[in-house]
C-alpha cells in the first residue's frame, strides 16, 4: 500500500498513525491540487484532497478517519478501538469534529492557511467564533483530562491524535494552550511521542510556505 500526504494537517494526521501503528505502507508526498496534477489522482479520490490510500490492485481509500481504522486494523495495533471501547472512542472523534477541532481549524485557516496561500486578509470575526469555541471545548476537555492521561480511559488511542489534528503550531496560530494546564499536560504528552512530534522524520516531504510577516 501507499499512502499519499502533504504536510497540512489531515494528511499529517495520517502520516502520524502510520508511523504510530507501524503501518506497512510506502509514503509519497503528492499535490493532486497543483496545477496539471488532478488527473493523475482523480481516480483515487473524486475530492482530490489529501490523505489517499492507495492499495497495491490500484484501488484507493480516502478521508483521514478511514485511513486511520484501516492501517490500525491491518496492524493489529488496537489504535483504533473496537469492541466495548469503540463507542466511545467515536463519541470523541464526533465531538471534537464538530466542536473542539473545528474550532481550531477556523482559526489556523484564518491565521495560517490563508496568510501562506494568499487567500485573503484574517477576519477577525472568524477568528473570534473560534476562539470561543475553543475555550469552550477546552474548558470541557480540561476537565475530562484533569482526571487521566488520555481520551480514553485505557489509554492512547486514535481518539488522542484527532482531538490534536490542528494544535502543531498552536503557538504560531494563538490558540492558547498554556491557560488549560490539564490539556496542555496531553499535549506534551503527545509530544513526546515520536510519531506525533515528527511524522516527516525521513520522508521527502516538502516545508509548507512560510508564513508573510
């Protein structure tokens, strides 16, 4: 199998798990938006967005979620929780998609991804709807962390790097972490986790533009 990725932030997601999982598959990095590139991965993904799995008979896998459960199942690594704990591994990826990494995600989009790509000035108004959110799902997740390690009660799983997808760089996009001791703790746990520091560590993977100003 191989696994295509970039260096933003799904597609590092993925990257991640592999590496955390042991993942048996070769990685290319891949641009399928780059001018005169959609052909050659429509076939993998009509979405064009990136992580694809790409199977050795030419079929494909996308979205970051199902690439995640299928390397983890091939593993037999149990990062992806099944039987009793599954529930409520997923009940943590439902809600920090739609409430704590969604929030993140609007304000890296707004103080990151549009300053690097030249999409548009910040919008402040943007900017606020995800701080709230923000302090929001980190005053509930604070508590929950204040009380063990991980999302999960028995420990690491897929639940830990998706609740994290947009927080490298949380220093750069000014989210503040440092306010929320028990979720800052998480994170530096996470931090000392070689697939989760580096995931590019070795690979021919290309920096993201920098930043103007």
């Amino acid at each position: 199998m191989k696994l295509l990725f970039s260096r933003n932030p799904n597609p590092r997601l993925a990257v991640a798990v592999a590496r955390q999982v042991g993942a048996r598959v070769a990685f290319e990095f891949a641009a399928p938006l780059a001018p005169g590139q959609a052909s050659r991965y429509l076939r993998y993904n009509p979405t064009l967005r990136l992580p694809i799995l790409v199977f050795d008979d030419g079929g494909s896998l996308w979205e970051t979620d199902a690439i995640a459960c299928r390397l983890s199942r091939d593993a037999g690594a149990g990062f992806w929780r099944t039987g009793g704990c599954e529930p409520r591994m997923v009940q943590w990826l439902s809600w920090g998609k739609e409430n704590f990494v969604r929030a993140c995600e609007i304000v890296q989009y707004e103080r990151c991804t549009k300053q690097r790509y030249g999409q548009g000035p910040v919008d402040p108004a943007k900017v606020d709807e995800g701080l709230r959110g923000f302090a929001a799902g980190a005053a509930l997740l604070e508590a929950e962390l204040s009380r063990r390690d991980w999302l999960l009660e028995d420990g690491l799983s897929y639940a830990d790097f998706r609740m994290a997808t947009f927080l490298p760089g949380h220093d750069v996009s000014g989210l503040p972490l440092a306010d929320y001791p028990a979720l800052a703790g998480w994170y530096h746990r996470l931090g000392m986790l070689e697939a989760w520091r580096d995931p590019f560590d070795g690979l021919d993977a290309p920096e993201l533009p920098p930043i103007p100003g």
